[in-house]
C-alpha cells in the first residue's frame, strides 16, 4: 500500500470511500498514479473535467488571471464576472445569475430564492435524486441513509416517485414553493426524466403556480450532448443550478434565473465571499470557449452513441441509458465489473449494486472509446 494512504488514514475525516490509486498528474483522458501507472478515466472527477486534465487553454488562463487578480469579493465590479454571467445568458436562455463554490451552494440559493419569489415553504423533490450534503440541498436529496442522522433538516419536502405523474400530482400543490428535477438523474447511475412527465411538471407549474428548478450540477456545459438537458426536453425551468463541469475541476458554480423571479427578491437576500471570483470566472470562461471552438458538444454526441452502441453488444449487460457522454449501464455486479475495469486500466464509478455510470472528458476520442470497450468485452471471459 502506498504510504499516502497510510498517513491520509491517520490525518483526514474517513467520509470517503476511495480507490487505491494515489493520482499524480493527468492529461486528456488519462490519469498518472505515482508509480507512472496509467489509467483511462472515464470518471472525469465525477463529470467536472470535461475539456480534459492538463487543458493548456484553461490552464494558461487561470495562471494569467492569477497573476493579474484573483480574488477581491463582491463589493467590487470585475471584468470576468460580467463576461462570464453574458456568456451564460447565451448559452442557457436565462436571465440573471449568481456564482457559487459548488454543486450543493447552487442549490441552496436556488431554494432560497425559490421561497423569496413564491412566498410559499413546501418543496417537491424525487425518488433517488441528489442535490447536495449542505442542509437545504440535503433536505430534498432522497438517500435516506444520507438525511436521517442530520434530522431536522428544511422542511416541508415532499418526496414523489420519478417519472411518475400520478405520484408527481399527488405531491404538488398550492403550498408549493417549488418542484426540483434533475433531468437526467446523475448520482442514482444515470436515470433520464420521461418527456411527459417532464411536460407534466411545467403545466401543473402553470395551473398551481409553483417554479421549476432544474438540477443541472451534473448535466450542464456539454455532457448531454446539449449545453444542457433542458434543450433535450426543450425545456425552460425558472430556476437552474449549474456547477461540476463549469470551470474543468475548478470549484465554481451557479444559479440562473428567469426575469420573472429576479423581480421578486430582493438586494441582501443571499450573498457569498468567493462566488463569482475573477479567477473562478476566468476558469469558467476559458473552458466555456474551449468546448465551443472545438465542437465538443457533438463530439459528446458522437463519442456517446459510438459507447452506448458498443455497450449494447454486450451479453452481460442488462441496460444501457443517457444521453451524450453520461451514459448508465446496469448489470449483475457493478463492482465487480468495475474492479475488473480498474485492473484493464479504465476507470468507472459504481452508483450502486448493479448501475455503473461512465462520465469521461468530452474530448474523448474514437481509440479511447475503443480501448474501453475491448476492456468491457473481456470481462467474464
Ligand atoms: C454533484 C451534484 C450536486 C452537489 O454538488 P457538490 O459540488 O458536490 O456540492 C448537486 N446536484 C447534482 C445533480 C449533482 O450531481
């Protein structure tokens, strides 16, 4: 065993469950442990480094806004702020943005801000979603196992069964602040919303006047193939989280907002030192453009349809779903394919017992996806 793992044992909080690869350096697709092993990682930092380790484009962008200004709060105007918010505005069709830290800090604004422009308490939130591990976003995350121990959490919350219409409107009402939706469910191993429920939400959203979150943390800047999963299901939500992918790994975040709602809160109602930093802006914004100059939301698309075709094959796998390059695939024992991966040098997460989710970079290519198929064909064998 490495001797980082014996001292990490001995000195940080054992939340995690790890493997045993100590990561040096990446590039690409690829991840170097210390002893110069390499593995193809089709984790990508659970979906955050989709332009690639090693990105020299984002690299070198971080390392001059570092250099010029990296961080000076809110109180003042930065150059990078303003760009990145216009360039979301293009890219997503909403309105107004708020830059966060993380997936879950995206979230709890969005909630929040849902409360504040509704008046109302009450979310509806879905069987095996994820949204976070602060208090808000935990309190409408489904894991029991995640929310019991930390009871009382926000409340109320009504839990109603994904892609299920009847369950969805047994559970939204008048009292309802807002329905909270991840598209493609991510943690759960990959689970994409049905069209009719998702147009379900958005006439019932009109008729009980209630707004819709879209959970997009996981989904967003390309790995569905589309900048976002809402242009799947031509979709516009009120409210839209967005974080993991958005700066390559580096932490940064946010929450979209339609006109509508931003007319209803108000100056002082949510706040945050190092939201929306120039260097966490500039991270964004270089690996925003990098996607667009070199086509990767199609690439996402074709790498995508070339797995799922490859994976279908398969006699031992029972399922294959998603969308782009975040692509579910269950079979008998998820472990144990994915240890049998790990040993072939491929690297994949397993969400649960029998779900296995492949997240790579976007910039994967035709050989790569090779490579990992023929790893998938030997097992078993
Ligand atoms: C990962 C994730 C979060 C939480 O993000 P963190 O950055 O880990 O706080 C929230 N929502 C979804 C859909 C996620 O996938």
């Amino acid at each position: 065993m490495s001797e980082w793992i014996e001292r990490e044992g001995k000195v940080f909080m054992q939340f995690f469950n790890r493997y045993s690869i100590v990561v040096e350096r990446g590039e690409g697709c690829w991840l170097y442990d210390e002893d110069g092993k390499k593995y193809l990682d089709l984790i990508a930092g659970i979906a955050c480094v989709s332009v690639g380790h090693g990105n020299e484009f984002v690299a070198s962008r971080i390392a001059e806004q570092a250099r010029k200004l990296m961080h000076v709060s809110n109180l003042f105007y930065t150059k990078p702020q303003v760009e990145l918010a216009e360039k979301l505005k293009e890219i997503t069709s909403l309105d107004r943005f708020f830059f966060t830290n993380s997936g879950t800090e995206s979230v709890e604004a969005a909630l929040k801000i849902a409360r504040r422009a509704t008046g109302r308490k009450k979310f509806v939130a879905f069987t095996n979603g994820f949204h976070g591990r602060t208090m808000g976003a935990l309190s409408v995350t489904w894991k029991e196992k995640f929310r019991k121990p930390f009871e009382p959490l926000v409340g109320p919350v009504s839990f109603a069964d994904f892609n299920s219409i009847e369950s969805l409107e047994r559970a939204a009402d008048r009292d309802t602040a807002a329905v909270i939706l991840e598209p493609v469910q991510g943690e759960a191993g990959v689970f994409p919303a049905d069209r009719d429920f998702v147009r379900r939400i958005f006439e019932l959203r009109d008729e009980l006047g209630f707004l819709v979150i879209f959970d997009e943390v996981q989904t967003g800047f390309g790995r569905t193939g589309e900048w976002f999963a809402k242009d799947i299901y031509n979709a516009t939500p009120d409210i839209m989280t967005m974080a993991k992918a958005m700066g390559n790994g580096f932490p940064v975040g946010a929450v979209a907002v339609s006109e509508d709602v931003h007319t209803k809160i108000e100056k002082g109602d949510h706040g945050s030192t190092f939201g929306g930093n120039p260097l966490a802006c500039e991270a964004a914004l270089a690996t925003i453009e990098y996607i667009e100059q070199n086509n990767l939301l199609e690439n996402a698309r074709r790498m995508g349809e070339l797995f799922m075709n490859g994976l279908k094959g398969l006699d031992f796998v029972e399922d294959v779903r998603g969308f782009g390059l975040m692509i579910g695939v269950s079979v008998g024992d998820a472990k144990g394919l994915s240890q049998h991966l790990m040993s072939r040098s491929v690297l994949v997460n397993a969400t649960s017992e029998r779900d296995v989710r492949i997240i790579p970079p976007l910039t994967i290519r035709e050989e790569e996806v090779s490579f990992a198929l023929s790893a998938f064909r030997e097992y078993g064998v």
